[in-house]
C-alpha cells in the first residue's frame, strides 16, 4: 500500500523534475554530468520542496517513517561497528578517484565495495546528525528521500546508475561528499558539514555558468577523460569506460532531442522504467521508498516492437493459421536494419497519402479536432512550455543574453556620453527576451558602425574620447 | 475516476456539421452537401491564401505556425541549376520538371543520381503527366483519371531512364512501378528481365508490383500463379524481405486466380505467420472475397468468415493498405448473403473497438455498410431489435435509400407492427423520400390492407391525408407525385375505415377529376360504409358515381342498394331516372339482361 502510493509520489516527482529540467534547460546543456545533477536540488530546494512536502503529507507516511525511525536506529549501531581502519582506506581510495575525475563523474564510478564504505561513511555522518538533531533527522528523512527521484529523474543518471547496478542515493552522495570533506578536516562537527554542502551547491551553481561547449555528437573531451578516469577505478577497465561512454552519448542524444521538442523520449523511458525491490536482506533494511532498477544490467527494457506483440497475438492456434505455408521465405530472426528509415521516396508519400484519405479522418468532437490542432502546431503542446518555437536559443545560456558588456569592449570609448549611451542599450537588450543572441550582437554591432562613422563629429563636439 | 465516456449519442448530428439545427442533414443528399461544404470552405480559403500569398505575410502566431501560412505554389528559382530541377519535383510540376532536366542536360551540367532518380520517381508516379490540382472542380479530376490510366509509348519516363548514366535498383524500381501503376504490364516484366541482365537486384517495391501485375500477364489460372511463385522465390533469392504489401498484393492477385486461390491464401496467411507478419484488414478482406465469390453458387466455406472474425475480434487496427477500408462492407455483404447474423453483429462490434471505426472509409463505404446490415436486420431480427438499431443508426449514421425503408416496412408487416406506419412516413418525410410512388404505394397499400383498432385507424387516416396532401401540393421545385388509381384507392379507404366519410368522398370525386378509376371493393366498402349510417341520398349517389365510371358492377350494386335501404317510391323513380340520364350510353352498349338500369325498375312498375 505504502509501496504504491511511494512509487505513484515518484512517478510524479519525476514528471516535475522533468518540467523543472526543461525550466533550466538552457542552463544544462554541456555542463558535466555532476553538475547537472547538483544543479536541480538547487532549484528544487525554492521551488519543488513544498510541492513534493504537501504530497508527502497527504500519503499515509507514519509506518514509513516508523521504519526509517528503527533503520536509523540500526544504522547507530552498524557504524559504530563499522568504524575499522579498513573504511578509512577505502574513503582514501574515493578520495583518489575524485581528484582523478575532478569530482565530475564521482557517483557514477562508484563500484559496489566503495558504495558500500560510502554507506558506512554516511552513517558516520548520520551518527552525528542523528546525536546533533535526530528528531529532525527523523521528519526529514521521507521528503529526502522523496528529493532523491527528483534529484535522479534525470534520465541520463537512470541510465547511469541503472547500467552499473549501483545504488546511490542523492543524499548518499551528498553524505559522500561530506565525508570526503570530513575526511580532509579530520570529522568536523555537523553545522560545518551543512555549510560544506551548501557551499557544494554554490559551486555547482557556479561551474552552471560556464559557458557550455557548443553540443556536438561527441562528447567533451574533459568528460571522456573523467569517464575514462572512473572506469580505471573499475575492474574490467575498458568496458566499463566503453559503457559510460555509450551512456553519456545516449543522452546527449535523447537531451538534444528532448530540446527539439521531442518530449516524447521520455514517456517511454519512464513507462518502461521498472521499479522493484532487491531481495537482499541488507538491503531490505533500506526505505522502500527508491527506485531499483532490474538486476540484468539494463535498467528497462527496450520496446521490443511490433513484431514481439504480433508474436503473441498470433502464438493462439487459430485454424485460419494452422495450414501448411507457402515455404517460400525464411523466417529471419535477425533484427531489421536501418534500411527502412531512409528518405521517404514520393511513392512512400503517395502511397502514405492514399492511406489516409482511404480513412475516415473526421473528428468526432472537440478534442479529437483539438488533437489534429495539436498535430498541425496550431495549439500549444502539453505540457506547456514557454520556450516551445525558441528550440534554437536553448542552446544559448542565458549569460549570453544577460551580459553583453564584453561587446563594448572593442570599438567603443571606455568613457564617456557614448560609452554611458550604450550601457544603457546594453542593459535594455540584456532585458529583451524577443531579440535573439545574434540580434543583439547585430544591434550593437550597428552602433559601433554608427559611431565610428559618425567619429569626425563626436571629435569636434569633444564627445568621442578614447 | 471519470468513467470511460463514449462519445456516441446517436441522437446528436455528427461533430463536422455546423451546430445548428437547420443546418442538421436530414437527407443523404444534405449529408453530402454539408459535410462536404465544411471542407470546401477551408479548400477555397487555402486556395485564396496561396495564390496571394503576398497578402498573408503577417505572422502573428508565436511560436511561429508553419501550417497557417501561405505554401508555396508557384515556382521561385528561374535560373537553370539542380536546385531549380529539386524545386519542380518538390511541387510536383512534371512538364517543368522534365523541361529543367532537359535544360540542364543541353548546358552539360551533371544531374545528381539522387536527383534524377527523383525526377524519375515524379515522372513515373504521375504517369508524366501533371498531377490534376487538388484545388481544381472534381469532373475535371475523373477526366484526369482516365487519361492517366493509359500508359503512353516513348514517354519521358522511358526516355530519361535511358538518359541516365548508371540505372540502379531505385530508378528500376521507378519505371517498373510507373508502368504497372498505368497499366503496362508486360512492358514492366520485360523491364525486370533487363535489370536483371544488368545483374541488379529488385527491392520490394518492385517485386510488390510485378506480383500485382502477374494476373494480367499470364491466361490461365495455374500459370498465373506459377508466375507469383516464380517473384516469391526470386524475391528469397535476392534476399529481399516481404513486407505487409507483398502479401497484400499476392492475396489481391490470388482473387483472380480461381478455384487453386482458396488453398493457396491459406498458405499464404500461414507464410505471413511464419514471417511474422500481422495481416492487415486488406489481407482478410481478399481472404474473404476469394472464399465468397459473389457469383459463385456454392456457398460451402462458411466459417472462414467466423474464423476470420474471431481473428480480428477485438483487435484495433490502423491503416496500412489502401484496400483496408473494403473489410467492413464487404464483409457485411458476406453476412448480407448468408444470412448470418451473429456474423453481421461481430462485424459490428470489430467496428466500434478502437479507432476501427476510421476503417470504415469514406461517407458512401458507410452508407453501403450501414445499408447492407439494416437490410440484414430487417429481414432477420424481430421488429423490437430492428427498431432499436432502427433509432440508434438513422438519425446519426445512416440515411437509409428507398428501399432501406421498403426492408423496413416489410418487416413492421411481418411482425405485425403496422401501428407504427405513421411514425415510419414522418421518417420518411424527413428523409425526403416521400416522393418515391414505390414506396409510398407500398405503404399506403400496407395501412389499407387490414382492419386494427380505432385509433390506429384514426391515426392512419392522419397520415393518408398527410399523403394525400403531398400529392396535391406538389412541394414547390420538387417533382410532385403521379396519383395513382391504387393509391387513390388505398387512401380512401383507410378514410373509410377511420370512418372519414367526407374525406372520402371528396377522395371518390377526386378519382373523376383526374380520370382514375376505382375499384370494385372500394366500392363496396363505401356501400357498407353507407349502410352503417344509414344514409340513403349518398347510397344512390355511389351508384351513379359507379355508372359515371361504367363499372361494370354498377347494376349490381345499384341492386343491392335497393335491397338494402328502404326507399319511398319517388326516391326509386328519382333514383332510376338518375341511373339512366347518367349512362344512356353505356345503357346502350351493354346490352346484357340484368344490368339496365331499366330492369330494376320492373319489379317497381306493375
């Protein structure tokens, strides 16, 4: 019952985190993995906190959090158990990988044994938590977890975390974090472990403001090195690399398409995500409310396609069927290839066209005609999104838009009337969201003409000073 | 949780027509014109839009919306180039098209291969002939169609195919499906053999097509389908993989293929199977006319229907062939045919799962389908259910013809229902065939044939004045109603039965007025109409009516009249006197005994 109405919150903390994700779309784009990731819960902390929190409180929590209350518990006491020089050691190896990987693609590469000592190292931390405040530990422990889906909704990263069966857990990492910091500061007590996070997330925020590498189909070179860096730390080195590799690729890919306006993407990916429960014992101590991915490795499945459904509809005996066939043609089992996907010649269009008008394709009331509308692009896609027909400006972070002072650093005096004149435009353009980022060039561009042109005048008028 | 809501209410006009009750069709014509007139108004404003197009530049819409502007119709790129050819064939200008080309080759410019195989592509598609304008009136689109079906000798198709420097797959492939598409069909295995030669292999385009074109190429049976199975085995030899159409277009071909198609669409079902192929409502619909020839006496194979349907139940099907939309009317026609009911009711359910309902093709498929089953029903279920699906399809979905509503009538007289003929003329009404003379014959003769209650014989008597009126008035441009001396008849005596007397005899003048005749019994129903009221003046009156007529049971019944009213003897003499001034003539050209009206007069003079 509670598993339900858990996995139900999920799906819908995802469907936000989603809408959230495209919000700060423009902001994401080439920015490394890890960053991305911290990125959300920076948002999500002002805007999606309360949302989710009022959900949460509409679900029948209490056993939950009965639950979290004797886990927490038994947490007490497996840290206190596991407090061995051998977690220390392995802290050191985390601490290695992150300086290898520049902390970008930490919680990707963990392996089960460094998780593990994560897991110990968070009860470290949550010891103290737990000492400093536990009763707030308490209470927050369900929504935090419930940040965790939107944290993760991110498809990349359940791709991720699903291809290297690997649980984690935002507030695991964040925890990792902590300890790794605590670890350099020898244990420091908790408020400065809050600041440490907090500080994360201003860096996080900050490294969002680079300016992002134009998205291309290769990946950026610092992430392949990052990747290639996390996977050393793997055993079987190379697949693993060839694997984070291919990840990261599908989703650049599904995240270009994604701005393109193909939403669809991710509907199929969330419908065919699967979510269960590890058997584990251990693990089973664990909130039920995460998500965990299938054990094959694949996280979901594929859609097998039409043939696999056509196979059990047609697997009924049917007497139609059960005659001798032609035997003409060999059943190939062979996936089909590409072949069919090339450009739609004119018959294909043809026969396409008399396909349709074969049919009868009349609405039969206001939202069948509302759905054709929606097809044609005469109405607005849901969920609405204000940047829908701005799919070329996604690709600009807004910094772009914001700071245009740097193009009056060539071609025009540092002060001055004419310099004071083009603050002015700089700041009415950076407040235009209707000029697009070559427009603005382009008006400031003009300006610089105009007043090199126009420079024997300024001179004379004692203006033009340089 | 809303429940799941059906969006059918049978009761309600159809979403495409205005919402307005005036503008609601009543008739299959109205129901043509209106739902037709919503799609010509946006065809004539598209029209508008992209011949001016330079007055429709302002582009409020933001994000910007591609399908609310003007498209381009008229050609932009004047100068000789590639992109220039790439126009024309995007616009589908096949003679500016092939002009371009020509130019381009006469300026020694090579034309890519992708290019030219499109152009090869257009040429065959339309049979190098421009495609008629979708904004142009529709007679001009049949005449179109009917010169587009010759396949014309030395055309450019053939004549680019042999400009072009290498000849692929692809532009084989063009001409083959060109030629099959118009019609010539051996030309197009010639051409196969000569790829061949070329050691090129075919890709399923053409195959699909040369197996469509395989029955016009050979005579016999046998050797037609050897012929498929030659393609078939050819096709596993170039590793070309079957797609739905290939089967598709063999079912097709095995319709013409005789008595060895039964076996062999099973077969071929079976193949597809085994491919993994799901059939498509085309695919069964070939099944089924190849087991159901229409002129075939035996009707042996009956269940492939039930098999075929239990397929197909519950599934939801979408478009894939052009010959899907033939499932559903056919496969009625088959119930139609044999009679099957229960296979006509699992058609109709098929019909409603899903969006099949779009399979169901175009306003005439419907019309027939809907036509087919309420004729079916009529003839097979009880009057209750055929008037329960009787209000649930006419209204909203069908417009039933003439002799929909004759199935109708007939099956109110099977089961005794006649009490609801007045309802069914108000229907008729509406759906203007009241001015079909079968039809209301038919069901004037049906009110007119037994005797019921009072009050349906009152309100019958309503609705044979509402007829007779309609004869009268004629309906302004209509073609107003021939009288005919059986619906005279009929109509005067449903009055007489409803006890109308005056009505009917202004009826029975009527009959002098437009020089009809009426019946012996008719007559004698107005004589025992007479009796009940016991009213002498009008009885005399009928048999001078009858003698006007010359009936030649006039003396019979003026006998009877006699005998039966009690007349004073200068009633009698009146009476006689009348007889004979109103048919001296006949008096005299009849000379048998006992019809002179002066022999009734002899028991009368001592």
């Amino acid at each position: 019952m509670v598993g339900e109405k858990v996995i139900e919150l999920q799906d819908y903390v995802k469907m936000v985190a989603e809408q959230s994700e495209q919000r700060v779309g423009v902001k994401m784009e080439g920015v490394t993995e890890s960053v991305k990731i911290e990125e959300i819960p920076v948002k999500m902390d002002s805007e999606k906190m309360e949302e989710i929190q009022t959900k949460t409180a509409l679900l029948p929590i209490p056993e939950v959090k009965l639950e979290d209350v004797k886990e927490s518990e038994e947490m007490k006491e497996i840290m206190l158990a596991s407090k061995t020089e051998e977690v220390k050691q392995k802290l050191e190896v985390t601490m290695a990988v992150v300086k290898e990987g520049e902390t970008i693609v930490e919680i990707q590469v963990k392996t089960e044994e460094v998780v593990d000592v994560k897991k110990e190292g968070d009860k470290v931390v949550e010891e103290q938590m737990l000492e400093v405040n536990k009763e707030e530990q308490q209470t927050e422990a369900p929504p935090k977890d419930e940040i965790q889906p939107v944290k993760s909704g991110k498809e990349s990263l359940l791709d991720l975390l699903g291809a290297m069966k690997v649980e984690v857990t935002n507030k695991r990492k964040f925890k990792a974090l902590k300890v790794q910091r605590t670890s350099e500061t020898a244990a420091r007590p908790m408020p400065a472990a809050m600041e440490s996070t907090t500080s994360m997330f201003q860096e996080a925020t900050g490294m969002a403001d680079v300016p992002a590498p134009a998205p291309s189909e290769t990946l950026s070179p610092e992430l392949v090195a990052a990747v290639s860096a996390a996977a050393a730390t793997l055993p079987s080195q190379s697949q693993a690399e060839s694997e984070l590799l291919k990840k990261l690729r599908q989703h650049e890919a599904i995240g270009e398409a994604q701005k393109n306006g193909d939403v669809n993407n991710i509907g199929v990916i969330i419908a065919d995500m699967k979510v269960g429960k590890k058997p584990n014992g251990r693990q089973n101590a664990r909130p039920a409310n995460q998500i965990r991915f299938d054990e094959d490795g694949r996280g979901y499945t594929h859609d097998r396609g039409i043939t696999a459904e056509l196979d059990g509809g047609l697997r009924r005996r049917r007497s139609l069927f059960s005659g001798k066939r032609l035997n003409i043609f060999t059943p190939s089992t062979e996936p089909e290839a590409d072949t069919d996907i090339a450009v739609p010649t004119l018959w294909d269009m043809e026969l396409a066209n008399q396909v349709a008008l074969s049919t009868n394709q009349m609405p039969r009331n206001g939202f069948e005609e509302m759905i054709q509308w929606t097809k044609e692009g005469r109405l607005w896609q849901y969920p609405i999104n204000n940047e829908a027909g701005l799919e070329a400006e996604a690709q600009v972070p807004f910094h772009e838009h914001v700071f245009l002072e740097k193009h009056l650093e060539e071609g025009f005096p540092r002060q001055g009337p004419v310099r004071h004149f083009m603050e002015l435009v700089v700041s009415g353009l950076a407040k235009n969201p209707y000029y697009t980022i070559q427009q603005k060039r382009e008006h400031i561009a003009w300006f610089r003409d105009y007043f090199q042109q126009k420079e024997e005048v300024l001179k004379e008028a004692e203006v033009y000073l340089n | 949780i809303p429940k799941k809501k059906t969006w059918y209410d049978p009761t309600a006009p159809h979403y495409m027509f205005q919402d307005d009750p005036y503008l609601t069709p009543r008739t299959s014509a109205e129901f043509k014109l209106y739902s037709l007139s919503q799609e010509s108004g946006r065809m004539a404003a598209n029209h508008i839009v992209n011949k001016n197009p330079k007055f429709f530049q302002k582009d409020f819409a933001e994000p910007h919306i591609p399908c609310l502007m003007p498209e381009t119709m008229e050609l932009c790129i004047e100068e000789v180039s590639e992109a220039a050819l790439l126009e024309r064939i995007m616009l589908r200008k096949v003679k500016a098209a092939v002009d371009m080309y020509d130019q381009l080759l006469q300026a020694g410019t090579t034309v890519s291969p992708d290019a030219s195989n499109d152009l090869l592509d257009l040429i065959c598609l339309y049979g190098d002939r421009d495609p008629v304008q979708d904004d142009k009136p529709e007679a001009e689109d049949v005449v179109g169609y009917y010169l587009c079906g010759l396949y014309l000798e030395n055309n450019n198709a053939e004549r680019i195919f042999n400009l072009l420097p290498e000849r692929d797959t692809r532009a084989y492939s063009a001409l083959i499906r060109g030629m099959v598409k118009y019609g010539a069909h051996v030309k197009a295995f010639n051409t196969y053999t000569d790829m061949l030669n070329n050691r090129l292999t075919a890709d399923v385009h053409t195959f699909n097509a040369l197996i469509s074109a395989a029955p016009e190429v050979r005579e016999r049976y046998t050797e037609k389908w050897d012929l498929i199975v030659d393609l078939l085995n050819q096709m596993n030899e170039q590793k070309v993989k079957p797609n739905l159409l290939t089967f598709n277009a063999l079912l097709k071909a095995l319709r013409r293929c005789g008595s060895l198609a039964r076996a062999q669409s099973l077969h071929t079902l079976s193949e597809m199977k085994a491919m993994g192929i799901a059939p498509s409502l085309a695919s069964f619909d070939h099944v089924l006319g190849i087991f159901y020839k229409a002129a075939s006496p035996s009707q042996g194979q009956t269940d492939i229907l039930q098999e075929v349907m239990t397929e197909v139940a519950g599934r939801t099907f979408v478009a894939q062939d052009p010959d899907d939309v033939n499932f559903f009317s056919s496969a009625m026609r088959i119930c139609l045919d044999t009679k099957d009911i229960e296979a006509a009711y699992k058609v109709h359910d098929l019909l409603r799962v899903g969006e099949n309902w779009r399979m169901l093709g175009d306003s005439f498929q419907q019309s027939i389908y809907y036509g087919r089953m309420f004729n079916l029903l009529c003839m097979m279920e009880h009057i209750d259910v055929v008037l329960k699906w009787y209000k649930e399809l006419i209204p909203s979905l069908y417009y039933p013809n003439p002799q929909g509503m004759r199935d109708l009538l007939q099956a109110l007289d099977t089961d005794n229902r006649l009490d609801m003929i007045p309802q069914i003329w108000k229907d008729i009404r509406r759906m203007g065939h009241d001015n079909k003379s079968d039809l209301v014959d038919e069901l004037l003769s049906l009110m007119a044939r037994d005797k019921h209650s009072p009050e349906i014989q009152e309100s019958f008597a309503v609705c044979a004045l509402d007829v007779k009126s309609l004869y009268e008035q004629g309906q302004g441009a209509r073609m107003a109603l021939e009288w005919t001396a059986t619906a005279m008849t009929n109509i005067t005596s449903v009055l007489l039965a409803a006890q109308k007397k005056q009505q009917a005899w202004d009826m029975l003048k009527l009959f002098k007025t437009k020089n009809r005749v009426p019946s012996e019994e008719l007559m004698e129903e107005f004589l025992a109409s007479i009796k009940s009221s016991n009213d002498p003046q009008h009885a005399m009156e009928l048999v001078q009516i009858s003698a006007s007529f010359c009936l030649p049971s006039t003396p019979k019944l003026a006998e009877r009249v006699l005998q039966a009213f009690e007349l004073s003897e200068e009633q009698k003499y009146d009476y006689c006197l009348g007889l004979l001034e109103l048919g001296t003539t006949d008096v005299n050209s009849t000379p048998s005994e006992g019809s002179h009206p002066l022999h009734l007069l002899r028991p009368l003079t001592p």
